[in-house]
C-alpha cells in the first residue's frame, strides 16, 4: 500500500507540480520510517514473549519447589516413625528413634 501510494505521490509532485527531487526524498524517508517502527514492533513483540516465558518458567519453578516442600516433610514424617534397632551385636535387639528425630 505504501508502495502504490508513494508512487502515486511521486508522479503528482514530479508530473504535474513540477518537483520531484522533494517528493523523491520524502518517499526516501516514509520508507525509512515505516523500516525502523516495524523493527521495533518486532522488538516489542519479542520482549513480551519473553517476559511472559520467563514469568511461566517462574511459576513452574515455585510450584516445583513447594511440591519437593511437602514430599520432604511427608518423607520426613514417614521416617521418624520407622523405629531402628538400637544395636545389633546383643542377643535381643532393642528398637530406638531415628537420630534426628524426636520422640513423641
């Protein structure tokens, strides 16, 4: 479209006004123009995806951690109330808690 309008414009301005070096440079420059705000529409299109990417891998990463969270404590609960034996060179063994675990 830009194309067709600035042919147009430049067989106007250098057809009938009679100028066509001004109408010449200001095609030049429209195509300049319309060259960088696609660049940078491009730019801007890239930067949210981006974004939005990192903000996805982010909330997968919380989620995750919260997930190994709660299997540590369950594991953990788990494992104290698993009763070890207290030493196996007797003749009776005795059962005593996991170290690190409290009694209860």
């Amino acid at each position: 479209m830009l194309l067709l309008v600035s042919f147009l414009g430049l067989v106007l301005a250098g057809g009938v006004l009679g100028h066509p070096t001004p109408a010449f440079f200001l095609i030049v420059a429209s195509f300049i123009i319309k060259a960088v705000a696609g660049g940078k529409r491009k730019a801007e299109l890239t930067a949210n995806e981006a974004t939005k990417r990192a903000d996805t891998e982010q909330l997968e990463r919380t989620v995750l951690e919260a997930r190994m969270e709660a299997l540590q404590a369950r594991s953990s609960r788990i494992s104290c109330s698993i009763r070890w034996p207290a030493s196996t060179s007797s003749s009776r063994p005795t059962r005593r808690a996991r170290p690190g675990c409290s009694r209860a």
